[in-house]
C-alpha cells in the first residue's frame, strides 16, 4: 500500500526558527565624529595609550584590557580566546598564560598572533598584528608576585586545555594548594606559567561611523622604529 513518507509528512511541519530574533534587522547607527590622519599619535603604541585611556574612563566598558587572542597551529587552523592586557610599551603588549595550553602550543609552532579589543560601547576596535614571543622569567616572576594569592594557587591548581574529571577535582587540587600556601605565604612562580609579549607589526584603529562608512587606519611596522599610516575602505 501507498503511504506518506516520514519525510512527506515532516515537510508539512513548519520548522522551528532557531533564533528568536531578526538578526538582520538588528543594527545601530554609529556616531558622526570619526578619526582622522591629522588626529594620530605618532606610534601606534601612542595611539592605542590615547584611546585606551578613554575606554577605561569615559567608556562605561567592564575590562577594557580583555582582549581576543588568535593564534593558528601549525597546519593553520585557527582558535580564539578572551584573554586580559597586562602591560604595553613600545615594546609590545603583554599577556600571562599557562605554557603548556593550547595558546602557547600553537605560538610555539606558529608565534604569529592577532589581538582584538573589541570596545563596542565607544563603537571601536584595535586589531593588533605581530609575533609572539616569551618574556624573561625575572619579568614573569615581577607580575606573578602582584597577582592576588588565590590567582596565584589557580596558576598551580589548573592544567589549562587538559581534560578534568570534574568540578570537584579542580576544587580539590585549589584546596590542597590553599592548605599547603596559606595566605601571607609565597607561592613559587611555576615553570610552566609565564608572559607573552606580541610585537606589533601592524595595528589597526578602527572607528564605527554613520552609514558604515567606518574608519580604519593602520600603522605598519617599516623598520628602525618608523610606521606607516594607510587609510583601508569599510
């Protein structure tokens, strides 16, 4: 005997929209005010201290040093991650991290790095572009001896990107780490946990306007010190 089909009769059934939203429509006007050769700081180091000031203060934005880390492994493929700004200088921005995690695993096999600050609030991004490379262990130990004590015992307690067999085991490592360093003890700094500074080669400044006529200007890095400024098209 003839019949419907399971899958006849599924197409009558309209699907679900998986998204409780019209992403499509969903979108904001920028402001007016945009950012202009003339207005650049000579470094863009100079620049990113500029902007950043503002977000920290004028901004309204909650940790305006979180930053998305993009690396690639060695056939390429790539991971992202949200990691906090520790330090810049003309040197570089600087970041902490386990060593033995999938991060530095990749920057091992591949150091070259993208950082994102996403400052969405003030309608700004800054895309850094560079390599990545290990700060020394007397500038790793300077900055583990400000970290609060129990971020310090977190540093021992977490294999960071290993599997765990639960909540309760990562628990139990924090609190006999807690119960061998009590407070107002020194925690040693570990050898597998240290900084990562990515010297830029490229820095990218990039303000929302109105239209989506954004502007984006980047330095690049030409040698001994000096920058470049290209305007890019939205």
């Amino acid at each position: 005997m003839g019949g419907v089909t399971d899958r006849e009769a599924d197409s009558t059934v309209p699907a679900a929209d998986p998204v409780p939203f019209d992403l499509a429509s969903m979108r904001k006007q920028y402001r007016a005010e945009g950012l202009s050769e003339t207005e650049l700081a000579a470094t863009p180091v100079e620049q990113f201290a500029r902007w950043f000031k503002q977000a920290a203060t004028d901004g309204g934005l909650f940790e305006p040093n979180a930053m998305v880390v993009s690396t690639a492994d060695a056939e390429g493929r790539p991971s992202s991650r949200t990691v906090l700004l520790k330090h810049f200088d003309e040197q570089g921005f600087v970041f902490y991290t386990n060593y033995d995690s999938r991060k530095a695993r990749e920057l091992d096999a591949n150091p070259y790095v993208s950082l994102l600050f996403p400052w969405h609030p003030m309608a700004r991004q800054v895309v850094v572009t560079g390599v990545a490379r290990r700060t020394g262990r007397d500038e790793t130990a300077a900055y583990f001896r400000t970290r609060p004590h129990g971020s310090q015992l977190g540093a021992w307690a977490s294999a960071q990107s290993t599997m765990v067999a639960g909540r309760r085991a990562l628990d139990a490592a924090y609190a006999e780490l807690a119960a061998r360093y009590p407070e107002g003890e020194q925690v040693p700094v570990p050898p597998h946990w240290g900084g990562f500074r990515v010297v830029p080669e490229a820095v990218e400044f990039w303000q929302g306007r109105e239209n989506r006529l954004h502007d984006r200007l980047r330095y690049v890095a030409e040698g001994g010190g000096s920058w470049r400024v290209e305007r890019l098209s939205p």
